[in-house]
C-alpha cells in the first residue's frame, strides 16, 4: 500500500485515541487514525459503531462499504470498472467468471454495487 499511496501509515494517533468517545472502545483508534489521516470518510461495514454525532465534530462521515464503492462508480465509472476488472482477473487460485466474482462481491454485502456493475459485466471481463 505504501508504494502506491505514500502517506497511507498514519503514526502518533494512540494519545487521540484515548480522548474519544465510541459505542465500543476498541474502535476508538480507528478514529483517532481516521482524524489524525485528515479522512473524509471512514469505511466500515460497523456503522453502528461509528454513530454520525461522534464524527461530525471531526468532518468524517461513516460509510458501508457497498455506499463507498457506489459512490466512487458514480464519480469515476470507468476507474472502477477497471480496476473491478482487474482485481477478477488477478484471481488465480481459484480464477473467478465474471458471475462468480460478483456473486462473490455480493456474498460479502456489496449488492448494490453488484447492481451497479451487473451491466457491464461484458467489460469485466
């Protein structure tokens, strides 16, 4: 990850981390990195955990996943395809169809972008 986005290690964030307030204290770091990193968006499929209130101080809003790669196809279409197609085809053991790599993405809670994908499958390939 360092290779393609340099400044992707966020350090010093454990003191931050001990002055918010989560539902569950062990995610507490996962802020703290999110704020000390200048983050938008943080990306997690726990959004309970990560309740708007706590994070609006800090210009962060908590998204699922499938809502964060649904708004990167809304803004770059044809980057996402891409690198979906890419990512299908880098798969060797065990190689994916095209059908098989989106009921895969589904399996994991990504329906709406299944959805959004779906109809370029011919693309993916």
């Amino acid at each position: 990850m360092e290779q393609h986005i340099p400044d992707a290690i966020v350090e010093c964030y454990e003191t931050l981390a001990g002055q918010l307030t989560l539902p569950d204290e062990g995610d507490r770091h996962v802020l703290a990195a999110a704020i000390k990193g200048d983050a938008e968006i943080l990306v997690t499929a726990n959004l309970r955990h990560f309740p708007a209130p706590q994070l609006a101080p800090y210009g962060i809003e908590a998204l699922h996943p499938d809502q964060f790669v649904l708004r990167l196809i809304e803004r770059a279409p044809a980057r996402v395809l891409a690198a979906a197609r890419d990512h299908r085809q880098s798969l060797k053991y065990p190689p994916r169809s095209v059908d098989e790599y989106l009921a895969a993405l589904e399996k994991l809670g990504l329906a709406g972008t299944v959805g959004a994908l779906r109809p370029f499958a011919a693309l993916l390939e």
